[in-house]
C-alpha cells in the first residue's frame, strides 16, 4: 500500500529524516515509535504532503506521489491526524466532518444550495461521527469540545474522506486515562478495516495496537519489526524503552 | 435565534422602504440622496466581506472594483453608449476581469504580502485614472448622460434611483448569504479557519479564494456603476486606498462574517460622518477616535450587538 525509499529531509545542518525505508502493507496497522526530536513528525508531513522531501520516493498504491501536494494525495485516500488538534473551532462538530465529506465528493464549486441542509453530506458525516462516539456533541462547537472529544473529531475528519491509509499523528496526545482507553477502543475497531500508520508516544497503546512497529532514532529507522521482538530488541531497549 | 433575526431584517427594510415619501413628508429630501448613497456603497461593503470576513484575504484594493464599474459606465457614455444593462454587463465584466488577474498573483501570498499587493495594483490603477487625460484625469469627469433601461427604471428620479438601490443592496446580501452556506462558502470559510486542516482534507484552497475575489470584484463593479450614477460625476480618488480603507472599515464595524455586518457598517460610517460635518469641519479628529473605541469594545462589530455567531 505504502512503500517509503530513502527519505531525506534537511533543515539547515540538521537532518531530521536521514534515509527511511519503510513499507506498509494493506490492512496492516504500522506503529512509529522513537523518543522526541526522533523525526516522527517530519516524517508524517512527508507522508501527507506537508513537507517535499530533499530526495527519497514515496509510492502509494502503486503510484509515485513524492512529488504530489497534501489535497491531491489526501483525495487519494491518504488521510493524517494532527498531533496539535487542528479543527475548525468556530463550525459545529458536524460541520467539521462534514466538510471532510465535500473533500471526497467531487468539487466544490456548488454556489446556491446550502450544505448543512445537504444530507448527502451529513449523512455520512452522523455516520462518522456515531463511530467514533461523538453523535451526541454533534452540533457542539469544536471550540467547546473537551480536548479528549477535539482529538476524537480529529481522528472523525480523517475517516470522514473515506481514507485508504490513515495517517494518525499522537491521537492520544495530552489525553487522560480514561480518555486514552476511549481512543484505544476506538483505534482497535478501525484497525480491523482500515490501514494505519500510527505515531504515538503511549506504549501501552502501541503494543495493544501495532501490526508491526518501527523505530525511529535520530531520522532513522533503527528497527522494524512484530512488537514482542521490537520490545526484546536490545539496540531497541538502549535507545528508547530503557528510558521509560 | 431565528426569529428576532428574521424581526429585525423585516423592520429595517420596512424602515427603508417607507423612508422616501417619509422625508418627502417631512421636506427632508436630502436624506434619500444620502441612503441611497449608502446602500451603494453598502454593496461594496457587502462584496468585500465575502473575501475579506468569509474568506480571511485582507484585500485592500477593493476600492478598485468601485473605480472600474464608476469609469466604465463614464467611458461608454463618452462614445455614445448610455444603455444600462450594457453599462452593468461592462463594469461587472472589467471587474471581474481585474479581479482574475489580481487575484491570481495576490493570492499566491498571505498576511502582509497580500495585503500590500492588493494596495499596489488598486494604486496602479488610481494612478491610471489619473493619467487618462482623456477622460479627465485627475479632475475626474462629467457623467454625460445616466444609465438608461428604457421605460424600467429611470435613474434621474430620485425615488426611482432609491428603489433600486433598495433592491440590488438586498439582492448583494442575500447573494452572499447564499453563497458562504453552500458548499464552495464552506470551503471559504474553512479555509480561513484552518488551512492546514482544509489541505489535509482534500482541498487546494486557491482555485476557491480566486473564484471568491473575482465574484467580489463583479459585485463591487456593479456598486460603482450605480455611484457614477448617484454622483455624475467619476473622479480617480473613487480609487484611492483612502476608499478601499473606508470600505474596509464598513465592514470592519459592522461585523466581519456577518450577513448583516456590512450594511449596519456603512449605515453608522456615513451616519455618524454625515453628523460630525455638521458640526465642524475637523470631523475627522472626532470620527478616528469613535472608530478606534467602536473596534474596542464591539469585537464582532456592530452586529455582534444584535446576535451571536453562526453555530
């Protein structure tokens, strides 16, 4: 589904992803591990389009997307969450995931007809957000959501574009407990269906979760592997576990 | 939520429908001269919240659009040409036209960039204006004849000129009321809110901030050919950055992304502007510092004061 060769992105002197290698296979849930400043979300950005990086590929199903800005690739089915909540504060929860929708439901230059009214888009917008257990908050305020429920509407707007792959950028970032076990939850229902690649500094959820983790040091993949042989890994242990 | 809404549009138009034979009742005439002034220059309010309060581009150009529609209907009049719909298919046109090429540079940039672009092309343009001898340069020049639309509507009756000033006013607000709650308004309006989120979703937000600008130029376009009309009389200052402030601030005080915001704005502008002449002549040095406190304590503007955001 995925296929990263050779990722290399500079900020000035410093190389922030230093050749990456990885694959995801369809289906699969891929977790991204690696302590702070590791490149994790460089290396997400180039994923999503954010960043272009300074040479490697990236192939998408089975396509050449290296070169492809985030709209095109994301209307391609690669979809990513945000580690800092980025919603639409002022729009009604609905309303966020319902643009979600429009972005997967050809173009927009529709000028007459409301589309709040459009239950084409609100639909399966209530379907989405249902999912992901916030149907009750739907015509919340993003802004008045608790930052455990923004962080679900976050993951809610990346499912709502019907993504092939979804990038999910620290979903339980600055969550509580309990919040996390919610999104736990959440995240093992949708690995039975979708592809996922997973960056996320909570452990517990990491090994509950993963397919098959990678780990990322200094910008590089310092081991890929089934999470019981990512946690027996001894390079794995010194550089990352062990600090825990 | 809806219904006070809903009051309070009906109130205000009743108001103004009735205002022409009220003022004449009164021998006050000078005050539909002075509406009907502010319900053109409404319209351009009205055209530049689309861009500026839905769609986030600080434009401060917009007196530009106000020029092109003023001077195309002063051009054709020039070679003979005094049919209305071809003066507002024309100056609808050219601004939609300038608007494109604008747009397509200004809005590869943001923040300072767009706004200083914006501002250079619209003083290109001023200073166009000034050089075209032929048509008067900097003296400006003499409306030959007013728009005509044969038996319709005959712009050198005040009352008439009002009416429809009355209803194309309406007509902007209710235009863009529809647009930003159709799905390419969404798309607007989401990204000015987040437009790493909009990106991320799908969407390349400028084709749609393009299409956004050109619509406000035409609209604008429009405004100024009635204001050629209202005054007779096209001076180059109609596009002076002096304007595009003052549209800006109708806007501003009104209440950004609001559908009434605009209108409201430009009514308390010309209003409070047209009580301080009468009191000095320095009215300036009292208006700045109402405007400074207005912005202060109406955050979301004058119509902040009426309702609360959209939900």
């Amino acid at each position: 589904m995925l296929e990263v060769r050779g990722l290399v992105k500079n900020f000035g002197a410093l190389r922030a992803t230093d050749g990456i290698d990885f694959d995801v296979a369809e289906g699969e849930t891929h977790a991204v591990i690696g302590p702070n400043g590791a490149g994790k979300t460089t290396f997400i950005s180039q994923l999503a389009g954010n960043l272009r990086p300074d040479a490697g590929s990236v192939r998408f199903a089975g396509e050449d997307v290296t070169r492809l800005p985030a709209p095109r690739r994301a209307r391609k089915g690669l979809a990513r969450s945000f580690q800092i909540t980025s919603v639409y504060p002022e729009f009604s929860a609905l309303d966020n995931v319902a643009l979600a929708v429009q972005a997967n439901a050809g173009h927009s230059f529709r000028f007459w007809r409301r589309a709040r009214g459009d239950a084409s888009l609100t639909a399966p917008a209530e379907r989405v957000l249902d999912e992901v257990g916030l149907s009750a908050r739907k015509n919340t305020l993003a802004a008045n959501l608790s930052h455990g429920e923004q962080r679900q509407l976050e993951v809610a707007m990346a499912l709502a574009t019907e993504p092939r792959l979804l990038l999910l950028d620290e979903p339980m970032a600055g969550m509580g407990t309990e919040e996390s076990q919610r999104m736990i939850a959440l995240l093992s229902r949708l690995k039975q269906k979708k592809t996922i690649i997973l960056v996320e500094h909570d452990m517990d959820a990491v090994f509950r979760l993963a397919d098959r983790i990678s780990v990322l040091v200094y910008g590089r993949v310092i081991a890929t592997g089934k999470p019981e042989a990512i946690r027996a890994n001894p390079e794995v242990r010194a550089a990352y576990l062990g600090e825990d | 939520m809806k219904t006070p809404r809903l009051l309070l549009w009906s109130v205000s138009v009743a108001l103004l429908v009735a205002l022409p034979p009220l003022v004449s009742w009164l021998g006050q005439p000078f005050y539909i001269d002075l509406v009907r002034r502010i319900m053109i220059l409404a319209i351009a309010a009205v055209s530049l919240n689309l861009i500026l309060g839905y769609g986030g581009m600080v434009s401060f150009g917009h007196a530009a659009y106000l020029g092109i529609g003023a001077y195309a209907v002063g051009i054709l009049g020039v070679y003979g040409f005094t049919n209305g719909l071809l003066h507002w298919a024309v100056a609808i046109g050219a601004s939609a036209l300038v608007a494109l090429a604008i747009g397509a540079v200004s809005i590869r940039t943001s923040g300072i960039y767009f706004i200083m672009i914006t501002l250079a092309f619209t003083q290109m343009l001023y200073y166009l204006g000034i050089s075209l001898e032929l048509f008067g340069g900097d003296d400006g020049m003499r409306l030959k004849s007013k728009s005509q639309f044969g038996g319709l509507v005959d712009l050198r009756d005040p009352v008439a000129f009002y009416y429809l000033s009355l209803v194309l006013m309406l007509g902007a607000v209710f235009l863009v009321h529809r647009i930003v709650h159709s799905r390419f308004g969404m798309v607007l309006r989401a990204a000015k809110s987040n437009e790493g989120r909009t990106r991320a979703i799908g969407f390349a937000p400028y084709p749609y901030r393009l299409a956004a600008f050109v619509i406000a130029g035409a609209m604008c376009g429009l405004a100024g050919a009635l204001y050629a009309n209202h005054t007779n009389y096209i001076v180059p200052g109609l596009m002076s950055w002096q304007q595009s402030g003052d549209i800006m601030f109708m806007v501003i005080l009104g209440g950004m992304a609001s559908t009434a915001g605009p209108v409201l704005g430009t009514f308390a502008l010309l209003f409070v502007e047209e009580i301080l002449k009468g009191w000095t002549e320095h009215w300036q040095v009292i208006l700045g510092p109402l405007l400074v406190l207005s912005v202060i304590f109406f955050r979301r503007g004058l119509a902040g004061i009426f309702y609360k955001p959209d939900a």
